[in-house]
C-alpha cells in the first residue's frame, strides 16, 4: 500500500515538473518571436467585382490613401471609374461625362486626395475599323472629377500633343495629379502644368518624364527618369537628387504607369 502511494505521488511530482517546464519554454518561445525584428508583409485577398463593372476592360488604375482606383466599363459599355476602400472593403463608382468625345478611351489616371484627373482619348470603334471606317482628326480630353460633390467636367485639350518614334500621329504621354487644381501633362518632349480648365500655367523645364512612371516613399513623390529615380518638389516642380546610395535600403511603393503606347 505505501509502495502505491509512493508511486503516485512521484508520478504526480513527475507530470508538474513536465507543465512547468513546457510552460518556460513556451513563454521563451514567445519573448523570442515578440523581442525579433518586426518586417511588413502582405496577405493576399481575392476581391468580388461589383455586378455592374465589366470585368476585364479596366484601362487605367491608380491608388490614393488605402484605396485603388480603376477606369473602365459598365455592365452596358458606358465609362466608369471605380474605387475600392481595402479598410472596409467597399466600391464606389463615378459614371463619368466625357461630354463630346468621339467612342472615348480612358488611358492615364492619377487621383489625389480630393480629385481624379483622366486623359482620354478619341478612338475608331471596332465595328467602324472593320468596315475601313477610320476617326477623322482624334481628338484629346482631360475629365477632372471631385471626389466629393459629383463636380466633373471633360474638355478637349486646346493643344497638340507631341510625336514619338512608335507613331506618327501627335499624342500625350503622360498624367500626373499634384493636388485638385494642378497636374502635370506630358508630352513626348514638352511638360506642361494646367488646371482643370486646362489653361496652361507653367511649361517646367523637366525632360524625359515620358508617362511619367512615379513611385512614392512616405509622403515624398519620386518619379523614374532616364538616369534613375528622382524626387520632385512640388512647389519648384524640379528634379532633387537622384535616389541612389543611402536610399537604397529605403522600402518603397511602386507604381507603374502606362503611357499612351501601353506597356
């Protein structure tokens, strides 16, 4: 009988010491994973288009803030433009007015805190080109939207756009929102600064922005030339020091923008 109490109660001894230790253990584990270097990371989500949106012919996109933005089509082939709030996950849809253009095509998209400026473009349809029918003279439009209050307008930009050596017809080659009343258009050898009546107010002396390819770091705009990665300052609209040696181990958010010709 004593020998079975002795046996149990150094059982008993033996599985407390077991807890215990598995309990230290678990609780280094823990200080190890929480004391480590934290490093951001992603978690990929599949997103439901909204019935209304035609999947698939999405032409131009944009992020701002936690949302993405993407210009396309409705269910019934009318322009649209759509964003996406990632935080609460909802869609918000702005039927655009392109007022007179001919059969438009939405290209460059840029948004900024309480606007989305758009180029668009005059095409030839499918139906017409099949037949031989081509657009005489396409013309160019800039549509600038509020984000709040439904304002928008689209007018036809007064002047040429510039040639490139991929075509011989004259063209724009990129967008850029600075803010709701200025954004840069680019030509294949001319920057201009309009604003949303697309009066011209400045031609700055920046080159070879082409479709302007723009990335940001924190709040800070860098945009891709021939000789690398570059601050703008938004108030002289010139080029900083090329991002190079001590940025290098800087994170960054890219995002890449089609210019006229696609990618």
């Amino acid at each position: 009988m004593k020998k079975r109490i002795l046996s149990i109660l150094l059982l008993i001894v033996i599985l407390c010491s077991l807890c215990a230790c598995g309990k230290n253990n678990t609780g280094d584990s823990e200080a190890e994973v929480l004391s480590g270097e934290m490093v951001p990371g992603y978690l990929a989500a599949e997103i439901d288009f909204p019935n209304w949106f035609r999947q698939g012919q999405f032409s131009g996109w944009d992020t701002c803030g936690d949302s993405f933005w993407m210009t396309g089509e409705t269910a019934d082939g009318d322009p649209v433009l759509v964003s996406y709030d990632t935080l609460i996950g909802q869609w918000q849809r702005y039927d655009l007015d392109t007022a007179d253009a001919r059969n438009p095509w939405c290209g460059n998209l840029t948004v900024t805190e309480d606007a989305f400026w758009i180029l668009i473009n005059e095409q030839t349809s499918w139906e017409d080109a099949s037949s031989g029918k081509f657009l005489v003279n396409p013309g160019h439009y800039i549509l600038w939207g509020a984000r709040e209050g439904g304002e928008m307008r689209c007018t036809r930009i007064p002047f040429e756009g510039g040639s490139n050596s991929e075509t011989s017809s004259l063209s724009f080659s990129g967008l850029l929102g600075l803010d709701g009343e200025k954004a840069l258009l680019t030509t294949p050898e001319t920057c201009y600064l309009i604003d949303p009546e697309l009066n011209v107010l400045n031609q700055p002396n920046v080159s070879d922005l082409g479709g302007l390819p723009r990335f940001r770091v924190n709040d800070q705009l860098y945009l891709l030339t021939e000789e690398g990665a570059a601050p703008l300052d938004l108030e002289s609209l010139q080029l900083e020091v090329m991002l190079s040696g001590e940025y290098d181990a800087n994170n960054a958010y890219l995002e890449l923008h089609a210019g006229a010709g696609g990618t």
